[in-house]
C-alpha cells in the first residue's frame, strides 16, 4: 500500500514568517506535526510519502504512485484543500481527510471519499481496521478525549528538515479555560492531557538524532494547563536533557504563569526563551464579555514585563470587534503594544468559530453571516454583525497595525522589551549560518530597507547597552520585516 501524507497549501498569514524565513534560506515554518504523528500510526508495511505543500508540489507522479491519500488541514487552508482533494479524486486516488478544517466543518468537502474526526487516536484505528476488511465508512467521529499515554513518536524521517525554519512537538491537549471565542475546549476539551517525560525526551531524541539543533515550539494551546506534573514531572526532565545542547523552546500559555516564579524559573532553565499569550484587549468590558477571566482584574502591562524580566519574550495576540468596543479601543490597543514591549502582536476582528460558545449566541442572534472564518487571525476580515459599523471597525484596525509595524514604531517596541529582558542562562548555539542571516539583513534592511535608519540605530543601541541581545536584536529586525510586508497586505 502507498500512502501520500499531503499537507496542503498555507496562505501568507501573520504566522507563516514568509518573507522572515526567505532571510533564513527556509521554504517553512514547521513540518506538519499532526500529519507525521498519523503517519507513525499507520501500518509500518505501508509505504508512506510526506507531501508537505509549504516546501514542495503536489506532483502528477505522487499521485500515480499512491493508493490512498490522507490529507490534514486547519482551517486556513480551506481553499488550497479543496483543489488537493479535487486533483486527488480526478487522478483516481482515494482521500481520506482529518485534522481541525474537517473535524468543524467536513461537510463542506463532498470530495472527500472518508473523514477520520476528533483525534486520530481514538477514530484511525476504527477506519483502519474497515479499510482492512473493505469496508470502510465515509465518517469516523468520536465524542471520547484520548489518552495521550501511547501516541507515538511522529515519524521525522518522512520531511525534510533542512527546510524548516524550526519544529514542533505536543505535551498536552486541553485548557482549563471557557474563552467565550476559542474552539480549544470543543475540540480537546478542558482537562489537560498531558504525555509523560519519557515520551517527550523519546521526541526530542529523535528530532535530535535527526540532526535538529534549532527552535522548537510546544504547540500545546496552554502549556501550563497542569502545573503539577510540569513542575513534578517534564520540566525537571527537560533541564537534564538540555545539557549540553542550548535547544530554545517556545510556547502558549495563560497570563497567569505571571503569578509564579517558581514556575517562570523552571521553565526558562528548561530553555523556554518565548511564549504566546492571548491578552485579547486592555478593555475590562471586552475581557468580561468573552469571558477570559484569567486576564480579569489584573494590571496586564506589569505581568508582561514580569515575564520578561524573568526571561520569557511575550508574543501577544489581540483581538478587535467586541460589543463593548468603542472608537476608543483602537488608540488604547496601541498604547498597550508599545508600553508593554510585546514585540510580537498579533492583532485581528474577532470571528465566531463553529463549536464555540460565541459562534452558538451569534447564530441564535442572527449574526453570523454568509461569510466563512478565514481561520487567519489577523487578516482583518470577520464572520460577523459587530456593534461598531464595519467600514469604522476596518479604519481602526487598519489604523493599528500600520502603526504598531511602522518601522519607527516597532523599533521603538523591541528596544522596550530589550530594556526589560533578561538573558536566559543558555543561548542558542551561535553557527555559521547566523552570520549569513546578520549579513542578509544588513544588505535587505540595512541598505535597501526603508527601516534602514532604525535598523542601524537599534543595532548600534544594542551593542552599547544590551550586547548579549544582539543576535536577538537582529532576529526581531528580521521578524518586523515580515510583519510589515503581512500587515500591508491585509490594510486594503
């Protein structure tokens, strides 16, 4: 049997660090982690072909060479999946489609011969054991949370690591939260699942004799989910791995890590250098109103700057369009953004995802229109009727990401957060390549860039007052290129 493992398209997004990755000499982001972790659940007789379309094309001889095709998608991929899907079924090869785009919304692909929903732990094995017999079924769903006690090592040999600008791997599934706007809980529920030490170490080793030594992104949707087994358990585990090695970790977690020191402190030793918070707006009325008690009552700015003194770079994620927003919340999220030195934000209109609780009083309030939810958080488009008229809510937010990625002000940003933070006590290995990426940007955004000024200014601030950051200074002049490029595509 030969099975093509297809990843399909990814449209420029906030995320892809498109034009960031080009410095890098990379095609991607990160291989398709649930998609190889499927892979290591096939059958071992099974010959098995990673088509990841971020680095390579879906080739006419892919498809005479499979007899069956699973394809995993998110949600932003929806336009790209459909046309895999319809080449697949024109060349004659059976698809069978899972992943967060069909688990929502699968009956929207009636070109898809078979839906493997919900986690494939539970549901593969079911349509594995039909196909054997010949009788598979078109839909395998589950309403069952998986034990993520045995899932296996994803299978890294299919993908070609070089074109990678970094990987990924999964503790946990789950978030103790109810986010009035976020589809985590319906998809993996709200008690965190967590893996043993054992089996990360098992993933890493092998990411490692793979030959990776650079980033690695936890992609669980909130790391600190169970603080008991991470500080009993994995963070002591990860320290003793680290040695040595100086592999940087980066991750997503609530605000409320904020409150713990002990836990800060373990996971910076542990060689977590960043992590993804949704802060969502410095508005009580909006946090109220999705419901992110979390960030309740709390002075947002101060815990930011908490983290980073501690070690721990905050990416931010906003969100505009809540009920409560008045004109006023665009120059408020702005000056959120630049004191709090998040250099990294985020921002987009809210969009009522299926399966969430603001999707549900959306529908009953007829508010959700025709339009689908582009699955980019910060493409500036939205599903939904908002309070604030719609031409006034895209001035406002086309206001605040042109100057939160105007060049001035974002160098203004990363020198704010350089004031504050701290190095970790290990670095990432300085190599060769480095060097080619410092002298990328000097020629891209030190001489034919039009942040130019700032570049060399940031630089030469940094070397004065921060130089153990420099190379980071670097990295973040890199990154707001790609913002910049991103934002101006999205401010129509």
């Amino acid at each position: 049997m030969n099975v093509l493992l297809i990843y399909p398209e990814v449209p420029d997004t906030f995320w892809s660090f498109k034009y960031a990755l080009k410095f890098l000499g990379k095609k991607a982001g990160s291989p398709p982690l649930g998609l190889l972790t499927v892979a290591a659940m096939l059958p071992k007789e099974w010959n098995k072909r990673l088509v990841d379309m971020q680095v390579t094309k879906l080739t006419d001889r892919d498809l005479a060479w499979a007899d069956l095709a699973l394809v995993s998608a998110m949600t932003v991929q929806r336009e790209s999946t459909h046309a895999v899907l319809a080449r697949c079924r024109e060349a004659g090869v059976k698809t069978v489609a899972g992943g967060p785009l069909f688990t929502i919304e699968h009956e929207r692909f009636p070109e898809a011969d078979h839906f493997v929903l919900n986690e494939a732990e539970v549901t593969l094995p079911l349509f594995l054991a039909d196909w054997e017999q010949g009788r598979a079924q078109r839909v395998y769903a589950t309403t069952e949370f998986a034990s993520i006690a045995h899932t296996p090592v994803p299978a890294w040999e299919l993908a070609d690591l070089k074109q990678y600008g970094w990987t990924s791997l999964q503790y946990s599934r789950g978030c103790p939260f109810r986010c009035d706007f976020c589809n985590v809980t319906s998809l993996f529920g709200h008690r965190p699942r967590v893996k043993s030490s054992e089996q990360v170490l098992a993933e890493l080793d092998a990411l490692y004799r793979a030959g990776w030594r650079s980033k690695l992104f936890f992609v669980d949707d909130n790391f600190i989910g169970n603080r008991q087994r991470l500080k009993a358990d994995l963070l002591p585990a990860l320290i003793r791995w680290q040695r040595g090695k100086g592999i940087p970790f980066h991750t997503q977690v609530s605000i409320d890590l904020a409150d713990d020191e002990e836990l800060m402190r373990l996971m910076v030793e542990a060689g977590f250098h960043m992590v993804f918070i949704g802060i969502e707006t410095p508005s009580a009325a909006g946090l109220a109103e999705c419901n992110k008690k979390q960030n309740k009552g709390r002075d947002l700015v101060a815990d930011v700057k908490r983290l980073q003194r501690a070690g721990l770079q905050v990416q931010g994620g906003f969100i505009l369009g809540f009920d409560s927003d008045t004109p006023s919340i665009f120059q408020r999220q702005i000056d959120f953004i630049q004191s709090s030195g998040v250099v990294m934000a985020m921002v987009g209109l809210l969009q009522a995802i299926p399966g969430t609780g603001l999707y549900d009083r959306l529908l009953r309030e007829g508010r959700v229109t025709e339009q689908l939810a582009s699955g980019d958080n910060a493409d500036g488009t939205t599903n939904i009727v908002t309070r604030m008229g719609p031409e006034g809510l895209r001035e406002g937010y086309e206001r605040v990401i042109r100057q939160i990625y105007a060049p001035r002000n974002y160098y203004r940003r990363v020198k704010t957060f350089l004031r504050e933070y701290h190095r970790p006590p290990f670095a990432e290995k300085v190599r060769g390549e480095h060097l080619w990426v410092f002298l990328r940007s000097c020629l891209r955004l030190g001489i034919f860039g039009r942040e130019r000024l700032q570049y060399w200014k940031l630089l030469l601030w940094t070397g004065l007052h921060r130089r153990e950051h420099f190379s980071l200074a670097v990295a973040l002049a890199i990154c707001g290129h790609h913002f910049r490029r991103t934002a101006e595509a999205h401010a129509r």
